[in-house]
C-alpha cells in the first residue's frame, strides 16, 4: 500500500492521488493504537467514557483519510489493533490490487460510522470498478482513552471475518457450472442458501469438470478447508458442468421455508437412494449448519431409540407400556410435556405422542448403556465418515452411562446431530436400510460410500414406520403434516438448550419416497416452527 499519494477532501469523500504526500489532521494521531503498546501513558489525563459525538467523527473521518490515502501504518494506528490492522489495510493494495480509493462517510448512528467504498480492481490489464458499503465503531482505547476505531475485519469489507484476506488473481479453482439432477442450473443469486455450498463445491471439483480459471477478487484463508468466496470477477474464465443431487424444486421450496424462520436449517434426502435434493439455511453469516451443525435433536431420536428397542424385542408397536408423568433414573428425573401421562395405552401411543418416560423406563431393561449408540452405529450409520461430497458432520451418539444414557433415549444429553443426519435416519427408517446421504455422485471422484453394518428386520422397518404415519396423522405431528399427501410419517422434537428460555424446535417426516428434517433454533414445540418447514419441503416432491 503506497505511502506516497496525496488525498483531496472532496464533498467528504477521500479520495487518493498518486504523487506527492499529504497526511493532513490524521497524522497527528497516528502513534500505534492500543494493539501497539505504543501510546500507553502518553496523556496526562487519560480519558474515560465513550467517545464523544465530535470524537466518533473526527476519529472515522482521520482513519477513512489514512486509509483511501493508502498510508496502512497511520491507519492502523488509529486503531485498538495496530498488529493486526496494518496487514489488512496494506494487503488492500499490495494483494487485492484495490486502487482508486474513495471512502465516503455517513451519518453515525451512535458510535457506529457507517461509509460506502468506490475503487478500482486491476490484474494484468483487466480492470473493473468496486462498490460497496461498510461500517467501523469508535470505541474509546482501554490504555489510553484515546478514541480508537474498534478494528474488525469486516471493516474492510462487510465479508471479511477472522483470519480472511482479500487477494486478486487467478481463480485457485475453475467456476464451476453446478446442475440438479435434471440439468438445470443452481446458482447463488437463485438459491442462496446454496452460497457455501457451491462454493465448496467448486473447490472441490473445479478441476475435475473441465472449466478453465479467469481472474478474481476473491475472501481466502480463514477456517480450515474454506472455500475461497469471490466477490468480483475481472475475467470469467470458462465453468465446467457439474452435475448434483439436488432438485431445484425442492431446492426452491426449502429455500422460501427457511426465510420463515431466523436460525433455521432443512435438508431434503431420497430414501432409496440417499441422493440430497436440498439443502437450505437462514443462519448469520455462511455457516452451512444443516451440515455441519451439532445439536441435541430432541425426541426426533426416539426414532432410532425405537428401533432398538423394537429389535431386542422389549417393546412392539400393539404391546402395552407404561407412560407416567415422571420417571428417575439414577441421579436424573425425566418428565413428560405438561407433565401428560397416558393409562393402558401401547407403545404405538407413546411413540405417537412422544412420551418421555415410556422410553426412558425401558433402558433396565435394555441392560447395556451403549446400546443406542451401537443402533445409530450399524443401522443408522451415524459417525461413519460420510463422503457427501461436501464437508459434513456425521453425527455422534457418544457410550454413555448413568442419566445421560438415560438421557440420550429422548435425544438429549450427549448426542449431537443436524438436519442432514436426521433427514437420513428418517430416510433409514423409510427404506429399511441406510443409503449415506451424496450431493455429488459417487462416480465422479470415486469416493467410497460409507456403508452400515445391517439393514432393519422387516417386521422392525414395518413398526416403525406405521408409528411415524401415526404420527403424522393422529399424533404431535398431525398439525404441520396435514397439508402432505401420499404414504407420510413424522416425528417432532423439542431439545432443551442450557442457557435457552425456549427449546429448539426438531421435525422430521416422510412422504412417499422423499424425507426431510428441519431445524429452527429457539422454535420451540417441533411441530410449532420446524414442521411447516419439512411439510413445505414434503409438498415440493
């Protein structure tokens, strides 16, 4: 980043001309920051407070100045994080090629500035201009009480989180043509949940579907295996189909589901084969939680719990079992919803109006606390290094002992899953046997599908199921199932989160030869907020 240019106050805008130097009010200011060690003590009577509505703007309007002048150290200075600034703000120029600057100031809103940013992008001749808004906070420095922009990453550009960087160049991947399994093209500006995921998607397979790399300004580094996530492109380069799993339907329909929803996640699996036809997320920032989430997932595991119960023989669907309000178990006590109890009623009632203590009573009986994850294991094939095609999380039911065995039989406790994991378990459950889930085919690269040790018993397959078409028409899932048609079934869930006044909110159903699970964080009861998502996916089919 050049330390040479002078900088001209033009209708408060800064703007950067090559030649000469020109500081102005912001070089008196520039001793290092509090990130430096540098200013500590300098004033004689250190301030306290938050920063004064004149200090917010001559602090916002001294750094904009610094930085569109292209002098990183005096920027960085006016920062509370010198070490950290000073890279980021000289990698601008030297790694982004980001030249031209003009940084244009608005109104502050408390000690938030916001400022839009117009620029040039060069690479070898290709140029394209760069606009776009962001924002700093004027906090007052803990050592010196001098107002100090609070530096964030993000500062430099709105996308930009920890451990990122802006670079400029050719495209570590070539673009990539993504289609659903009947052609048609999934794009961002289309499907922007799919956002991550086609970005992970080419970073994958780039060079696997024949494209040719064009030249980009591009977010690289950050967590570990992160696609690079491009923010302009100079010069296209030639994108290679790749074709997916998904369906754009149903992708659709996920998509408008979860905007219903803050914190939501959905996924969408075919029973027989395993294939994804959706994936969509409303969640803060690019996290693909549907994926890679890790969360109790409540009573939906019951499907599960169930199976294993039904194949030691324990329990069956038409048999009678004992549903009371309450029920301890070594140091635990596990209650029922509104603390409901049902007298002389089956297995099949329990299952369909999710009694806690039915299941629970059960694990005495059972006489082996690591049952449950063995079922998830080898029939489920939970934790069995899924090859998707993406990275994903495969789930996890830890061996347990004690309450938190007991605890884990209502999806509580230890277990960790997300919407993927139990979409498939639903798939599982649907089928008989365990198809791992892909978004790519497997022929593409040649990965290995993982693959479960056994299939469910027929007579098991064929309980469990009718209980979840049960619950789908006469039990706590008959409210969000109503609208689907065909052969359903469903299960909800409501997982207790520490910390969390209201639950997360767990649903996952079938219908016909598609299954779905949704989560919504704080949604509550499961049928309340995640059911009208698996439903309106469902209906989709």
């Amino acid at each position: 980043m050049r330390s040479g240019a002078k900088v001209a106050v033009i209708g408060g805008a800064f703007i950067v001309f090559a030649g000469g130097v020109s500081y102005g009010a912001y070089s008196v200011l520039a001793d290092g920051g509090d990130g430096s060690g540098t200013d500590a003590g300098t004033l004689s009577t250190r301030e306290t407070g938050p920063p004064s509505a004149e200090e917010i703007r001559t602090t916002a309007k001294d750094f904009l100045a610094a930085w569109a002048g292209g002098d990183a150290v005096a920027a960085a200075g006016l920062t509370n994080n010198a070490a950290e600034a000073e890279p980021a703000l000289a990698g601008y120029e030297d790694s982004a090629h980001i030249t031209g600057v003009k940084l244009t100031p608005g109104q502050p809103v408390g000690a938030k500035v916001p400022f839009s940013v117009s620029a040039v992008v060069s690479y070898e001749g290709q140029r394209k201009p760069l606009a776009y808004a962001s924002e700093l906070t004027v906090v007052r420095g803990l050592t010196s009480g001098r107002p100090l922009v609070d530096w964030q990453p993000s500062v430099v550009h709105p996308e930009l989180g920890k451990g990122e960087s802006l670079r400029t160049g050719p495209a570590s991947e070539p673009p990539i043509k993504a289609v659903d399994r009947n052609g048609k093209e999934l794009t961002k500006e289309k499907y922007p949940s799919l956002g991550p995921v086609l970005d992970q998607l080419r970073q994958k397979y780039g060079d696997k579907a024949g494209g040719k790399a064009g030249i980009e300004l591009v977010i690289e580094g950050g967590a570990e295996q992160a696609a690079d996530r491009t923010l302009l492109t100079l010069s296209k380069g030639e994108p290679g189909e790749l074709p997916t799993t998904l369906d754009a339907d149903v992708q659709a329909a996920a998509e408008r589901a979860v905007t219903k929803y803050s914190d939501s996640s959905v996924v969408a699996i075919k029973p027989s084969t395993g294939e994804v036809r959706a994936v969509a997320n409303n969640r803060k920032g690019r996290w693909n939680a549907a994926f890679l989430g890790k969360q109790a997932p409540g009573s939906t595991m019951k499907i599960a719990t169930a199976a294993m119960l039904l194949e030691k023989g324990l329990v069956a669907a038409d048999r009678t079992v004992e549903c009371p309000k309450d029920v301890r178990y070594y140091d635990r006590t596990f209650h029922n919803l509104d603390n409901f109890k049902i007298d002389g009623g089956t297995f099949a009632q329990s299952f369909a109006r999710s009694c806690n203590t039915a299941f629970i009573k059960q694990i005495n009986e059972v006489d082996d606390d690591a049952a449950l994850a063995k079922e998830a294991r080898d029939v489920f094939g939970i934790g069995l290094d899924w090859q998707t095609g993406i990275p994903s999380v495969d789930g996890s039911v830890p061996e347990e002992t004690g309450g938190e065995a007991a605890a884990q039989y209502i999806g509580q406790g230890t277990i960790q899953m997300n919407a993927l994991n139990m979409a498939s378990i639903t798939a599982t459950a649907k089928s008989g046997s365990f198809e791992q889930p892909v978004v790519v085919p497997l022929s593409l690269d040649g990965r290995e599908r993982a693959t479960a040790s056994r299939s469910l018993p027929g007579p098991v397959a064929q309980q469990l199921r009718d209980m979840m078409r049960r619950t789908a028409t006469s039990g706590t899932g008959a409210g969000a199932m109503a609208s689907v048609g065909g052969d359903k079934g469903a299960k909800t869930g409501s997982a207790e989160v520490d910390g969390n006044a209201t639950s997360n909110s767990w649903f996952t159903g079938f219908a016909d030869d598609l299954a779905a699970a949704a989560v919504v964080d704080s949604g509550g009861h499961g049928g309340d907020a995640a059911g009208p998502l698996v439903a309106a996916v469902l209906n989709a089919r």
